[in-house]
C-alpha cells in the first residue's frame, strides 16, 4: 500500500498492474515459507489490499485488476468444484452415513449460531437492525466448501479418505 502511495507507477500501467499482482502473492508465498496458513495469509493480504494499495492504482489499473481477480476467482472456483466433482466417485465407497449426518446436523447449528449471536451482537450497536428474516437466509448461505475441501486434502492422517468423502458429502448437501 505505502509503495502504491508514494511511487508514480501510472505513467506504465502494465508494471502496476503486475507489481499489484505480485505483492498480492507475496504474502501466501511467505506464509507458506515459514509453514503458516497460506488460507488466512490470502484473505488479510485481500482485505488490505482492497482497503489500502486498490485505490492508489491509476483508473486503468483498478479496472485491470479488478477484472483480472474475478476472472481468476471465476477459473479457481470451476477448477476446484470440477475436482470435487471428479473425486465424488473415487470416494464415495468411504462415506459413513452416521458421520455424515452428524455432520449436517454439526454444520447447520454451527451456522446458526455463529450467524444469530454476531447478528444479535451488530443489532445491539445498529440502528438498522439484520431482520430475523437476514439472518435465517444467512444461516443457510455461507461458503460452498472450498476451504473445507483443502483443508481435507491436506489432511494426514490414516482416516484421510473418509476425512475426505464425508466432507464431499457435506459440501454437496449444503450445496443442495
């Protein structure tokens, strides 16, 4: 954010736009380095680079940018899904139905409590309250999967398989 500040990179729009690129790896590639969580690395990197270095970008560069992330968020989630999808058989024969539905059952009152106290939390300090009506939708949206499933692969451990299928099994229903 402070180089994009300070340094006139609009005078050449292709070296702001990959600097921008390139800063914005950085942080999972150090993460990854010093065996910490790339996941978490990527989302605070995101968060700051928004907020902060995003709009020091020439007008030229946020349109670059912003068109660049959603085209490469659009080609990592068809990426991600088809690979679920095409490990749906490879794992299937795994799946325990008992932990399965103790999952579905784990994963919507763990939805509805994390969504209906930080609802209940914002409301006590909002003068435009989240309708109950909000916060029943927000329950049963949330993230697909994407995260669950890489954390599965890298699973290691002897249950790894069946670690595996039940998460499949799960982010299809909760997809459904």
């Amino acid at each position: 954010s402070y180089i994009f500040a300070k340094f006139d990179f609009h005078v050449v729009p292709w070296i702001e736009i990959g600097l921008f690129l390139i800063l914005s790896y950085l942080p999972y590639v150090l993460s990854e380095a010093l065996y910490l969580s790339g996941i978490l690395a990527i989302f605070i990197s995101a968060i700051f680079m928004r907020n902060y270095a995003f709009h020091s970008l020439s007008p030229i560069g946020q349109v670059t940018v912003e068109s660049m992330t959603e085209m490469a968020c659009n080609v990592s989630e068809n990426f991600v899904f088809a690979y679920m999808g095409l490990s749906v058989p490879l794992t299937i024969h795994n799946v325990r139905f008992e932990l399965v539905g103790i999952g579905v059952v784990g994963l919507l009152v763990s939805r509805a409590v994390s969504v209906y106290v930080t609802a209940y939390v914002i409301n006590l300090f909002k003068k435009e309250k989240i309708p109950t009506s909000f916060q029943v939708i927000m329950s049963f949206s949330g993230l697909r999967g994407a995260v669950a499933f890489y954390l599965a692969l890298n699973v290691n451990s002897e249950f790894k398989s069946m670690i595996i299928s039940i998460t499949i099994s799960l982010i299809i229903l909760s997809i459904i």
